[in-house]
C-alpha cells in the first residue's frame, strides 16, 4: 500500500469546510435580497418635522405622491381608480389595513387629499404620513 491511502477503520484529522462555506454563502445572498426587498415605494423628497415616530409594521402599504402627481402603491404606478380598488382588496384581507402616505414636498396638494378620501372612503383610519427629521 502507498503512504497517502488511509485504511477505512483509520479516522481521519482533516475537516472538509465545503459545505459549510457553501451555507455560510447561500444565507449572505439570501439576507442581502430580503433586506433590499423590504425597501418599498419610490423615492421623493419628503417635508421635513422636529418629531417623528416610526410607522413600520407587517402589511404596511405606501402610498406615494410624487412632485409631478404620479400616485404609486408601494412601488408600482397607479391612478386613483385602480387604487381604490387594490385598497380595497388589501382592506378585504386585513380590516386595520395601516397605510403610509409618502408625499413630495412640492407636490399638489388635490392628488394627496384625493388619496386621503379614498382611505376614508373604505374606511382606513390608520394613516400615517412620512416626513423627514429636521435638524435642530
């Protein structure tokens, strides 16, 4: 027999980290693309205030106004009909649906109260709106 080649009873005192490498990376892809999927709406440039309080919890939708009046649920454009209706069907599956309204600063004021009816109108009373932390 050669000098290399180890009989079968023999243990051996080397550890094969492969596998373990091989996990270690599957859950570094996995948490980079859950953390970057839980950013959710677009971006604008939000009013600022003195007091801010988080608003975030499961479910949460955002509603964004952008400054040229474009409505965006979460990420994904809409008019005011369409919304209504998404709205609604989230509203159909959890009854204290919690809404954000992420408004531009500079944006029409008509297109925010308009969001704002709809929420009434199906009956959401937990609306929150975004603004940034102004420094002091």
């Amino acid at each position: 027999m050669s000098g290399d080649v180890k009989e079968d009873n023999q243990p051996y005192d080397e550890i094969n980290i492969t596998p373990m490498l091989d996990l270690a990376y599957v859950l570094l892809v996995i948490f980079i693309i859950m953390t970057t999927a839980s950013v959710q709406g677009v971006k604008v440039e939000l009013p600022h205030t003195r007091n801010t309080a988080s608003l975030a919890q499961p479910q949460t939708r955002a509603i964004t106004v952008t400054l040229d009046g474009a409505v965006y649920l979460d990420a994904y454009p809409v008019d005011m009909v369409m919304l209504e209706q998404r709205l609604s069907e989230f509203k159909g599956n959890n009854p204290s649906l919690p809404v954000v309204l992420k408004g531009d600063a500079a944006a029409h004021y008509d297109k925010i109260s308009g969001v704002l009816e709809i929420c009434k109108k199906l009956g959401i009373t937990e609306i929150g709106l975004v603004t940034k932390k102004s420094a002091e």
